[in-house]
C-alpha cells in the first residue's frame, strides 16, 4: 500500500531573502527602505567617482565604505569572496605588464629586487588604477548583489528616462540574469560528470570558463531569436505604445515611496559626484602625485 | 532476490540561499533496478531532490547516503558520479564540448581513466543510446533536439552509473520522440539494470513506465508507493494538483460496476469490461 500524508500539515514555505542579480539580499533589509532611485544613485556614484580620483588611499576608503554599506544592507559579505580570482587575475595582469613594460624616462626612481629592475613611478600608477578599477567594480558589485531588475527599471522611470532606454535596459538585465543562470546549471552539469574544480590549477580553471562560452553563447542566440519573436508577436514597439496609440499597462505593480531621505542622499551623492568632478578637472585635486604614500616612497630615494 | 538499497534519505531539509526551503524533512530508500516516477506540481521540490540525490546540492539538514557515501562530505564528486548519473532537463546545458566523441568521453576523462578505457566507453555509451559513430565528429548543437537528449544520456552513461536521474526527458518532444526516449530509458532499466528516476508531468507516461511513484508538495513526500496504488487515490493527488491520466479517472468513474480504481491503460480497461460483460452474461 502506497504511504500517503496530508498536504494540510506541511505549512507554505516561507521567503526570508530575496534574490537580485548578482546576490540575495534579506527581505528584511533597511535598503528596502530606500526608493529604487537612491540605490541606482548609489551605483552612479560609487561606480564611476573613481574616475576622479587617482589617489589610492581614498579609492580604498571608498571600497571600505562600499563593504559598510553591503553590512548595513545585511548582505551576506562572505558571499563576496567568489570575486576574488578576478581581483587576483587583474592585479598579476597589470602589474605584470607594468613591471616588463615600464616606459622610458630617465626621472623614473628605479630599485632592484630578485634581479629585476622596478620603476617606481609607473608601478605606482599602475597601483593607483588597479584600486581605482577595483574601486569602481565593486561600486557596481555592491549594486547588482542588492537590486534586482525592476528596480533598477523603477529608479530609470522614476527618473524620466524615455522608455525606450528602459526597454533595452530591462532587456539588457533580463538577458544578463539569465545568463548567470545558465552559467550556475552548466557548472552542476560540469559538476554532475565529476569535474571537481577544488583539484584544478588556475591554467586549468581559466579553461574551464573557454568551455562555457559554447552553450553560454549558443543558449544566448536562441534565447534572444525567441524573445524578439515574442516581442514582436505581442506587439511591441520602441515607443511602448500599442498600435492604437495607447500606453501599454506596466507590469510592476509595486508601489515604492519616495521620501525625504532619498532626495537627501540623491542631493549629497549628486554634489559630491560634480564637486570631485570640478576639483579633479579645474584644479587637479586627487591627482596621483598627491599621494602621500607616494611622496612618502619618493622620500625613500 | 532481494533488493539492493542503494539510496538512503533521511529527513532531509534543504534551503536555497535565498532561504527559500524547497525540501523539508523528506525520508526515501531507493533500491537497485527500480524505475521511479518523481511527481508534483511546479515548486513541489522534485528537481531539488534529484540534485541532492546526486550530490550537486549538500543537505541544509539531514542526510543523503549513495551506498553508505555520504553526499555532505568533501571530495566524494567523482564517487558519486559513478553512482548516480542526472541528466539535466535541458539537454543544451550539459553539452559544452565541440564534438559528440568529446562529449561523451568527458566524463569518464573527468573520473581519470586512460585513453583506451574511455574509447571503450563512449563505444558503449553510444552504442546503448542509439548514437551512430558518423556522428562522433559532428558538434552537439548541430542535432535534433531528441538526439541532443541521447547524446546528453550518453555521456552520463559513459560513467557507469547504476542510478540514473533524468529530469523531465519528454518536456518539448512530440509523441514518436517521447516514446523513443522512455522506450530506451525502459530498456535500460530492464535489460541493463539500472535504476531509472525520472521527473516528469506526464501520468500517461508514469503509468505506463513507472513502477513506483513519488508525489512531492510543498517540499514533503506526500504519497509514495506502486504506481497503481498512487493513482487509486485520487482525492489525495488531487491535494497535489496531479491528475491520474485520463483512462484511470473513467475507471474510477465506472469504478461501482467494477472497474478496478487504479487500472492504468486501455489494454487494462477493455479486459475488464470483457471480464464484466462475461460475468453478466
């Protein structure tokens, strides 16, 4: 006789984090308590500030700021860890073309180490742009692990975007969502035929990522042929209007509070963002040369 | 002969990062040559349960045992692909070599065996799975989509797995390729003596390959037995949103005249109904 138990004793499951592109975020997080527009400010600011700024010592800063603020959002940081091959494979990158590439200028402070000559000056700068570059990377990392897709189109709305941004935005999301999805199936496929990853070297590794690019990309045209067959079955166009000249109805139906805070921070990330703008193109602040690790280096010759 | 067990699960609990938990206490036993059913709605915990039974996703709670392996361990991979092999539901992510030959011989490279030995394999493999050698050479996503699915079989057979999980082998082929599928998944169970797992919406299809039948809801085992005794119980599938197929609800229907409730084809139904009329007459 088959064993048989009552659906009515399993209670429905309950979601206590929610799921964004690159992360999940508890859905008890004080960020909810910030419009979807404050946090995309969030990813303009802290993402491409650095541009401004060349100084090393405030670009860590920032990527301490940057971990403060995932805490506060009650992100699971140890998750973060997964980034770290990338931050390793782009340091040795740079710093290696840095060391045998250096450039010739007889003013470059040179020192020997294990029998190879090293120039200060552009090690340094190339130091300055890789905390720059990481800087500026989990600025956008800290965004995408707290946002999910429609609120990232929410905070583009709400800004007044034309929607024809916004339909290739959210397109642009969806696919890249999806994307790291296949890619997260396509590792337990690996997985599932006994690849055990833990036992690789790095070489090997990087390879492995070459194997993925043929169903990742296979699976990306086929995806994107159906969807714009969908797309134009239902009608779509460039104006988000239908053939009648009528809005099409939205399908976010959340309703998001824009409070006194947001304009707050907006305003503070916004004068902020123009005044390291004007420093940095008017009057040259943040310019490597006023490192004070650098100086102090430099007092070292 | 008595069965081997070859899976144990007890009170397993998994949770997704997200904390969404998708199983919550589920106990099993799985024994050699079976050919299993996993139903239940969308969400239900089926695809969970086969990737915990193949080791790809660790137990938040509980556990999982492959012959007394224990999947929560470290380093245990390449055991327990040997074990128990899980064909992904879409053939295209499991195909990411640029030849079938390739393909199929990953995974035996993968668990280290020598040149020789993997050609043998893939013969097999292939052999079984009806795929032709002209094709070795040809790339995976140049197939037919039925033909993806028994490359994408074939190279997890290729791993000598006594288990073999298959999610949901007939979703998107029509009737000749859903039947070629189960026919062969069929034939390795009997003829080769493998376990056969599949997940799948089909009933017509559980009843007429199944022996046994779990139904999932809401992360639990809500019935488990014969398939023919799972199907008699349409009140409780209900709960589930599963329907028995069509032929087993008219006998239930007509089950007052005597029509047996969890009668499974029309073969079954029509020697009834010559058994009643005869009896009648």
């Amino acid at each position: 006789m088959a064993q048989t138990m009552e659906l009515s004793a399993a209670k429905p499951p309950l979601r206590k984090m929610r799921r964004t592109l690159l992360g999940t975020v508890p859905v008890q997080s004080p960020i909810y308590e910030l419009h979807p527009a404050t946090r995309l400010f969030t990813l303009l600011f802290l993402g491409v500030v650095s541009l401004f700024i060349d100084l090393p010592e405030i670009n860590i800063l920032l990527i301490i700021a940057i971990f403060i603020y995932l805490r506060w959002a009650k992100v699971d940081i140890s998750g973060l860890k997964i980034y770290l091959p990338l931050t390793v494979t782009v340091a040795i990158f740079m710093f290696t073309v840095s060391i045998a590439f250096p450039g010739a200028d007889p003013n470059f402070h040179s020192f020997r180490f294990l029998g190879i000559t090293f120039y200060l000056e552009p090690l340094y700068w190339t130091f300055a742009s890789y905390w720059r570059l990481m800087a500026m990377l989990f600025g956008t990392i800290q965004y995408f692990s707290t946002n999910r897709e429609r609120e990232t189109l929410v905070a583009v709305r709400s800004l007044k975007v034309p929607f024809v941004i916004t339909y290739f935005l959210s397109l642009a999301l969806r696919s890249a969502g999806m994307f790291l999805e296949d890619m997260r199936t396509i590792r337990e496929a690996e997985r599932a035929r006994g690849l055990d990853e833990t036992s690789m070297s790095l070489r090997d590794r990087a390879k492995l990522y070459a194997m993925y690019m043929i169903p990742l990309f296979t699976l990306a045209i086929r995806r994107t042929d159906e969807i714009s067959n969908a797309l134009y079955a239902r009608g779509y166009t460039p104006s988000g209007k239908l053939e009648n000249e009528k809005q099409r109805s939205d399908y976010i139906l959340t309703q998001y509070q824009f409070r006194r805070i947001d304009t707050i921070l907006i305003a503070a990330m916004v004068i902020t963002f123009v005044l390291v703008g004007v420093l940095r193109i008017g009057f040259g602040v943040f310019a490597v040369t006023q490192s004070p690790l650098r100086i102090f280096l430099l007092s070292l010759f | 002969m008595t069965a081997e067990r070859l899976i144990e699960v007890s009170n397993l609990v998994f949770e997704y990062p997200d904390g969404t938990p998708a199983l919550r206490g589920v106990n099993l036993e799985i024994f050699s040559n079976e050919f299993i059913a996993l139903i239940g709605q969308n969400g239900s915990g089926k695809t969970t349960l086969a990737k915990c039974l193949n080791g790809l996703l660790k137990p938040t709670q509980g556990y999982v045992k492959i012959d007394d392996l224990d999947t929560r361990e470290k380093g245990t991979t390449k055991k327990i692909v040997t074990k128990v092999g899980y064909v992904f539901q879409n053939p295209d992510h499991q195909l990411f070599n640029n030849t079938i030959y390739k393909e199929i011989a990953y995974g035996p490279r993968n668990l280290g065996l020598d040149e020789k030995q993997v050609n043998e394999r893939v013969h097999e493999a292939a052999r079984v799975c009806g795929v032709e050698e002209v094709l070795f050479n040809e790339h995976p996503f140049f197939l037919t989509k039925g033909l993806r699915q028994r490359v994408a079989i074939a190279s997890i057979l290729a791993m000598r797995p006594r288990t073999i999980i298959v999610d949901e082998p007939t979703t998107g082929q029509d009737l000749r390729q859903s039947l070629e599928v189960m026919n062969f998944l069929r034939d390795l169970w009997q003829n080769e003596g493998h376990t056969i797992i599949i997940i799948t919406h089909e009933m017509p299809i559980v009843a007429q390959y199944a022996q046994r039948s779990i139904v999932l809801g809401q992360g639990k085992v809500l019935m488990d037995g014969v398939t023919r005794e799972v199907f008699a119980q349409p009140e409780l599938l209900a709960q589930t949103f599963v329907k028995p197929p069509q032929i087993t609800r008219l006998a239930q229907a007509f089950s007052h005249v005597g029509f047996s409730p969890g009668t499974l084809s029309v073969e079954e139904m029509t020697e009834q109904y010559r058994e009643i009329c005869q009896g009648k007459s």
